[in-house]
C-alpha cells in the first residue's frame, strides 16, 4: 500500500527531491479523503503517450560472428512469448 501511495504523491507532484522540480503534477491527490483528480491535459497525455512499456517484446537474433566477419549478422526477431515458452 506504501508503494501505491507514494507513485500517487509522485504523479501529484510530490517529489523526494529537487532533481524532479520540471516535471509537472498529473493528477490531485487527496490523502485525506482518498481521492484523485485528473489536471487538464492529463488526459490527452495518457493517450498520445504509450510510455516505456512496449506493446509486445521483440528479442532480435544475431548469427554468431567469425573470425571473417567484424559483426555478427542480424537474422531475425523472435517473439517474448516464443522465448519465454521455448526455455528448458
């Protein structure tokens, strides 16, 4: 419960430090009555902005390098599923 209550005082601005001052409140949180509020904007933020998570994990596949070759070659990409289902 910690954890969630602080990511709230966080996207309501407040920061544990000052390295985070440019960054603006997203939302309003009221401890007391345990409330949230959207600041204008938030919303149009929350759906142009996909954030750092992707969609769906892609791992690219190199071919091994020789002796011949300065890098290895890109073959493919395999799916984070594939990957995740095929280990031993």
């Amino acid at each position: 419960r910690s954890a969630y209550e602080a990511t709230l005082d966080l996207l309501s601005g407040k920061y544990p430090s000052t390295e985070f001052a440019e960054l603006r409140p997203r939302i309003v949180y009221d401890r007391d009555t345990g409330t949230l509020t959207s600041r204008p904007g938030a919303q149009r933020l929350a759906v142009t902005s996909g954030g750092a998570i992707p969609d769906r994990g892609m791992f690219t596949v190199f071919l091994a390098s020789s002796a011949d070759s300065e890098k290895p070659s890109r073959v493919g990409e395999l799916d984070e599923e594939m990957v995740y289902e095929s280990r031993p």
